[in-house]
C-alpha cells in the first residue's frame, strides 16, 4: 500500500499516511483539492485533485455561481394624448412626473434575506459534517503520534540488529552504545526498555506520552527481532490508533 506525504502550513511535510486517511483529512477540510501531495515513484509535488481518481477520491468539480441582476422598479409607459389637447412636456425632475413607490420589499431586502438563509444553510450543513469529520480527525491524530513513535525507533532497531549480529544475543539497556529507558524519551516517546521477550526474540519496549489523550497516554508498542533481519510490531492501544503494519 503506497504511503502518502502532503504539505502543510509553510510548505510543513506531514506524513507518510495511506490513501484513506488522506481522503478522510479531504473530506474533513483539513486539506483542499489544492494541497500538493507526493508518493514515491512521484517525479515531483502534484495538487490532490491530480490524484484523486488514483486514492479512490471523488472532487466535485468546481461550480461557479453567478448571481442574477436584481431588476429595478418598472417605469409605465407615457399615456397618450386626446385628441385636440396639447401636450405639455413635463421634465423628468418634475416629481408630478415620477410613480409613486409601490408597496411590498425591495430587491436589496429580497437579496438580504436570501443570503440569510443561505448562511442558516451552510451553517447547519457544517454541523452535520462536523459531527462526521471530528471523531476521523481524532483517529488520524492518534495515528499520527503512533507513527511518529515508530519513526523515532529506528535507530534504535538498527542498534539492536547490529548488536546481536556481532554478540550473537540481545542487547540491554545497560550495554555499550544503548542508553537507560528514559535516555530514549523523545516525542510521543517516555521510555524505551531494551532486552530479550519471553520467546528468546530481541525485543523493544516503548511506552507512549501523549497527554490527554486517554487511548495512548501509557500505552506499549513491542517491536520483535527473529535475529534474521525481521521485525514484527504490536502494541496496547486498539488497531484504529496503530500504522498499518502494527495491526494484529
């Protein structure tokens, strides 16, 4: 499954995510048709819209509105002259000469209260999407922070691949080139236990921080080595928070 990156902010990366989730950021307006987006074998940045018959995401092309003129007060026609009487030419500014108002709203008025409800309109559509789109965002967020921790780790599976290939046997924390737990604290990261689990692999233990975010906070993530360059991932909170690759 091809991981996706999508810009930001000033020019920010954020990433790499599969393609649901960036079309549940899409659909949540955290991202528009416009957001450049990149995946490998990509030559260069390209706008989302470019893309999204490829991610499975439906835009809706673009529609331009045009509002209709508002027709002004109608002006009745001369009435025509008897015959035998002569007609007066009666200047324009002559207020004899102008309709009286007619009753009833005017065309800025209509125009006003069109807009009022178009307002009333958008607002409650926004609410049901919201209703929709917060619970997705909070996923993608707890994903995000699951993810970053897997990315702060990397160096230390290098670390520990390293070592049982030259000692033949896992490392700890207390060995040359590892630091105590709490020396790995980074990030969505507290502490990381280094050591052998209960089925002789190599294994690494991270607890997560993310404050106030009940899912997470204290959480585990286990990272096992088979000794033969394999890696399998795992943790406490459910799959939806986990990457891809760490869902039982």
């Amino acid at each position: 499954m091809d991981q996706w990156f999508f810009a930001e902010g000033n020019s920010q990366q954020r990433g790499p995510l599969p393609a649901d989730e960036l079309i549940a950021l899409y659909r949540s307006s955290r991202i528009g048709r416009d957001t450049l987006v990149w995946r490998d074998g990509m030559v260069q940045w390209q706008p989302l819209e470019t893309v999204a018959a490829e991610i499975g995401l439906d835009i809706a092309p673009a529609v331009e509105v045009v509002a209709e003129p508002v027709p002004g007060p109608a002006v009745p026609p001369a009435l025509p002259a008897a015959p035998g009487v002569p007609v007066t030419p009666v200047s324009p500014a002559n207020p004899a000469a102008v309709p009286p108002p007619r009753k009833g709203l005017s065309g800025c008025a209509i125009v006003g209260i069109v807009a009022a409800v178009i307002v009333v309109l958008v607002l409650i559509v926004g609410a049901v999407l919201a209703s929709f789109a917060l619970p997705a965002y909070r996923d993608y967020v707890a994903r995000a922070k699951t993810s970053e921790a897997l990315v702060t780790l990397a160096p230390v599976k290098l670390a520990v691949a390293g070592f049982h290939s030259a000692h033949g046997r896992c490392p700890v924390n207390d060995d040359e080139g590892f630091q105590p737990a709490e020396g790995y604290a980074d990030g969505a990261i507290s502490t990381v236990r280094i050591g052998r689990f209960n089925n002789g692999h190599c294994g690494v233990e991270a607890q997560l921080t993310v404050p106030g975010n009940a899912a997470l906070d204290g959480k585990l993530l286990w990272l096992d080595y088979n000794g033969a360059d394999h890696w399998e991932c795992s943790g406490e909170p459910d799959d939806k928070y986990l990457p891809q690759e760490c869902r039982g």
